[in-house]
C-alpha cells in the first residue's frame, strides 16, 4: 500500500470538487487554490493550473477574463454543460462507491 493514502485519495477527486466548485459560481483561479488548499484538496497552486489547462482541453470548463476593481484582469473558470453532467456521474457514483468502501474497511465487531 502507499505511503500516502490521503494523497491518492485526494489525487482521485480534486478536479470532481473543481467541478462543484465551479457549479456554484464562476472563480479565478487564485480563488479556487486558496479554497482547496485550505481544504487540504491541493498542496500548492502548482498543482492546479495544470489541472484547470487539462480540464478545459477535455471540454469540461472554460475560461474567459474579467477586469477586476482591484488589480489586473482576472482569468475566470465556469462549468461547461459537459461539465456538469460529468459532475452528475461523479455524484451518481461517489455516495454509493462510499457506501461499499465504508462497508467493506470497517472495524471488526468485537467477539466478546
């Protein structure tokens, strides 16, 4: 087994959160690192703009600038309809691949 678990688990679903991420609302990508990093999804914002390049190339988001009140123009990310309905088999698949997971690793009942 690996090392780090919690790192291939991770490296499994961080661009299915980038999914729900953007699904709620369009973000720049400084928004989007400083989220999962906070949320222990990423370790760096190196990790992510190859990512975000990946996800775009496979239809899944789009990018588009926006000028921004405080400083340079900003590189915003939003949900393509391909997208979205990758996040929906995501969605459809994780509770259930969850519940077996759960099932299947949890603790032995004591033989008392």
């Amino acid at each position: 087994m690996t090392a780090n678990v919690g790192a291939q688990l991770r490296k499994g679903v961080v661009e299915s959160c980038v999914l729900g991420l953007l699904e709620k609302t369009p973000m720049y990508g400084w928004q989007l690192s400083e989220t999962l990093i906070s949320s222990g999804m990423i370790a760096s914002v190196g990790t992510l703009y190859p990512m975000l390049s990946r996800m775009r190339s496979q239809g899944l988001i789009l990018s588009y600038e926006e000028a921004s009140p405080s400083g340079p123009v900003r590189k915003f990310y939003r949900l393509t309809d391909f997208g979205t309905v990758a996040l929906l088999e995501f969605r459809n698949q994780w509770t259930p691949f969850v519940q077996v997971v759960d099932r299947l690793i949890a603790e032995r009942a004591d033989d008392d």
